[in-house]
C-alpha cells in the first residue's frame, strides 16, 4: 500500500505538471492593451489618410476652376479679333479658289469639268531629220460647264485646233484664244461660248515636232549589232 501510495502520488503529480505545461494561459493585461493601441493607430492612419486627399482633390478643383475662368475671359476677349481674322481668311481663300478656277492650268493636274472618252491616234515618223507629225482626235463629256479646255503637251507645235459639238448646230465652235502654259507643260483651249454637262464633244489637233535624243516623251535610240550601228 505504501508503494502504490507514493505511485499515484507520483503520478499524479506528474499529471499535474504535464497539465501546467499544456493548459492555454490567458493574455496578459500588457498584451490586451498592446493590440488596442494599434487599432487605435491603424484607424488614425486611415482617418488623416482620408483627410489629406479629400484637401488635395478640393485644391484641385478650385484650381480647374478659376483656369477655367481665366480661359474664357481669354478667349472672350479675342473673339472678335479671331472673327476679323477668320473673316479675312475666309475672303483670301475664296480669292484664291476663285482666281484658279478661273486659271485651271496653273495646276499639275488637268480639270475635273471634261471626262475623255476616246483617242485616235495617227503618228508619221520621218528618220531622215528626226521629227514627225501627227493628228489626234479626242471626244469627250463636258461633266460641269466650261469654256476651257487644258491639254497636257511638252515640245509640240500645234498647226490645227479644231472643236465640234455633236448637237444639231454644224460646223466647228468658235476658238477665242488658245496658247501654252510651259511651267505645267499644257496647252489651254478657251473657247467663245461654254460647253453643256451630259453634251458629247470632239477635238481634232494637228501638229509635229521634234524626234528627241533624251528620254522625253517621243525619242530616238540607237545600239550596236554585229558591228553596225
């Protein structure tokens, strides 16, 4: 009894210590009031957080805003030099439209009033001097009214012009002047009266020049063959 005495109380006190050992202490006051202090820090943060952007986005928008204000004054008090200055733009532009609708062939590509339908070509070539004549004939749609009409030609000597209307009226329309325009290689046609949209017309040009020895338009070229040139 004795010894089974003293082994229940050793063992029990063993228990009792491995119990100690294992059993979940509850947290200190210290701790409680550590884990509080940094809610109450974090929610600070948070709060001046929120404070110091809302400051920034108001600075902001009192910013736009007199920008804003300063850019309208601007601009109101410049409108009516900006309108003078729109107004003569405008005028130049128009002037200018006008003055080269008026001189088509100041440009480098011919007029949209005439649309060509189809060519007839004849060439005479004649190597003994290098030069040839030839004569076309062009018929054309007038798509807008005009009395011009701008060919594109580089070192022809031009004998005949002739214009024809395929409307009832016979005979050739009336050629008020006609000339070269070098700087844009064209030759202008003006006529006495304008020609009518949706009306078919043909032109009929004689002319010859020159066989040139460049690449340029109709030229001449020559090559060696078994010693013969």
């Amino acid at each position: 009894m004795g010894i089974e005495d003293a082994s229940m109380r050793n063992g029990r006190a063993l228990s009792d210590q491995w119990a100690d050992s294992v059993v979940v202490r509850p947290r200190t006051t210290e701790q409680h009031i550590t884990v509080n202090k940094r809610l109450v820090l974090g929610f600070a943060t948070s709060i001046l957080t929120l404070i110091i952007v809302t400051a920034i986005a108001i600075t902001l928008s009192v910013s736009f805003e007199r920008c804003a204000a300063e850019s309208s004054g601007a601009l109101a008090a410049n409108s009516s030099s900006n309108s003078k200055w729109k107004q003569s733009r405008d005028g130049n532009i128009s002037h200018r439209d006008s003055e080269d609708g008026q001189q088509p062939w100041r440009h480098l590509r011919l007029p949209a009033t005439l649309r060509p339908r189809h060519y007839d070509l004849r060439l005479s070539v004649y190597m003994e001097n290098f030069t040839f004549s030839g004569e076309v004939n062009i018929e054309f749609e007038c798509v807008h009214s005009t009395k011009l009409i701008v060919l594109h030609t580089d070192r022809l000597e031009l004998e005949k012009v002739l214009v024809y209307s395929e409307s009832k009226k016979a005979g050739a329309m009336r050629i008020q002047r006609r000339f070269h325009y070098q700087p844009k290689q064209v030759y202008v046609i003006a006529l006495h009266r304008e020609m009518k949209p949706l009306r078919t017309y043909k032109i009929n040009i004689t002319f010859h020049a020159h066989i040139e020895h460049e690449l340029l338009g109709f030229f001449r070229s020559s090559y060696v063959l078994n010693g013969e040139r």
